[in-house]
C-alpha cells in the first residue's frame, strides 16, 4: 500500500516523528512484518470481502502504556459483544482501499464509535490486510499514538457497549494470557484484562504486536479458556 507519509497537508498522513521512545519498537514491527507473521487469514485473492479497518490506538495512561479498546454491543448481527479495537467498514467517502481510505475509516470509525478526537491522533503505521472469514471482512490494522487524549465513551448504546482502555502491563502479564477455545474448533489467543475477555481477531494482532515489538512475556498456553458458541 501506498500513503502520504511526514507531510502536514493531510489529516490522515503517517508520520513517526515525535513518537515516544516506547513506540519505537511497535513502529519498527509495522515497517517490517509480513502478512502471514500475523495471520494465517489473509484477503481473498479474487479481492473479495467487505474492506474495512480498525484503530489501534496506544496512549499513556496512570500506569504507563495502555491501549484502546471498546465492547460491541449485544444486538448487533456480527461478532455481538466482544471486545475489539474501534472500526468498521470503509465508506465511499473515505477514499481507496489501496490508498489512504483505511486511515480515513479507522479515524471516522473511531470517532464515531468512542467520541475521541481524531485531531489528537498521530498515525504511525500500518499492518498488512488480514481476513475475518466469519464475517468476510478485509481489515486494515492502523495504528496510532494519543498524542492529546480526549474523553471517549459510548456514543451509541445501539453498535458500542463499552469504552475502555488496558494497561499494555497487563496485556504482557502472563497471568493474565489463555488460550481460547472455541466449540467451532478454533484456538487462538486470549486476555483476561479489564473484567473482559478479549479473544479472536483483536487478540490475535495484540498477541503478534506484543511478540514483533518485543514486549511479549512467556505464558502458558496450554491454559484454556472455552468459549460460547454464540461468542
């Protein structure tokens, strides 16, 4: 993919500058993994699927690092409850796929789903395009740093449940790490933070995250953690 990178001219160009030191680590590991170090869920080759992109948005909060996250709400047709970064599918408006449309959708997503700012978010990186084959999205992982935080929080009860941030602490910390098991015979990734367990996609690239940018601590996996068949 191709975006307009250290220029001030547009909302949505990527730049590290300014970054803090911790970060460095995350935005090298953007510059450099590969889809299938993710993954093993990639697009379609036939381009098919729903284009969409998430934000994954690293702060500084009382305890050091932390990272965004909200809970979908109950109603809604795909992936009812879970915890995910904010996003969703891109919009006409938001511009090409293969250019800086997945930047634009991953701020308005947010936006629109939390009530952040997007004036205070610095974007640094993106992930390569990952497939969700339950719901056929094509997802764009963008990354960014709350350079000025502003209040977030459930803007509507109807598509978002809960606004929350985790410690990346706690993300690291191995009694706070399982694997998940799901009736469908899926086994991925999970954390136990912030009275939620955050499973499937989002935990999948947090987990990559942790382990590319070297934060990632030994934890047992072979700790299970069953899921609903409705999850």
């Amino acid at each position: 993919m191709t975006y307009t990178r250290d220029t001030h001219e547009s909302p949505v160009a990527l730049r590290r500058q300014g970054l803090p030191g911790w970060l460095e680590p995350v935005a090298r590991a953007a510059e450099t993994v590969q889809p299938l170090q993710l993954s093993r869920f990639l697009p379609p080759e036939d381009g098919g699927g729903r284009q969409s992109a998430v934000l994954i948005l690293f702060g500084e909060g009382e305890r050091g690092p932390e990272l965004l996250l909200m809970e979908r709400s109950g109603s809604l047709r795909s992936h009812a409850g879970q915890p995910s970064f904010p996003g969703g599918a891109l919009d006409a408006v938001d511009g090409d796929p293969k250019g800086d449309g997945p930047l634009r959708a991953a701020l308005r997503e947010a936006e629109e789903e939390t009530g952040l700012d997007p004036a205070g978010v610095q974007l640094f990186g993106v992930l390569p395009a990952l497939y969700i084959p339950v719901s056929e999205f094509v997802v764009t992982p963008v990354l960014g740093w709350w350079r000025e935080p502003s209040p977030v929080g459930v803007v509507d009860p109807a598509e978002t449940a809960r606004v929350f941030t985790v410690p990346v602490a706690d993300l690291t910390d191995p009694a706070n790490r399982a694997t998940a098991i799901h009736p469908s015979g899926f086994r991925g990734p999970a954390f136990l933070v912030e009275s939620a367990l955050v499973w499937g996609f989002t935990a999948g690239v947090i987990d990559r995250l942790l382990h590319y940018a070297g934060w990632e601590l030994p934890w047992d996996r072979t700790r299970q953690v069953p899921l609903d068949r409705r999850s």
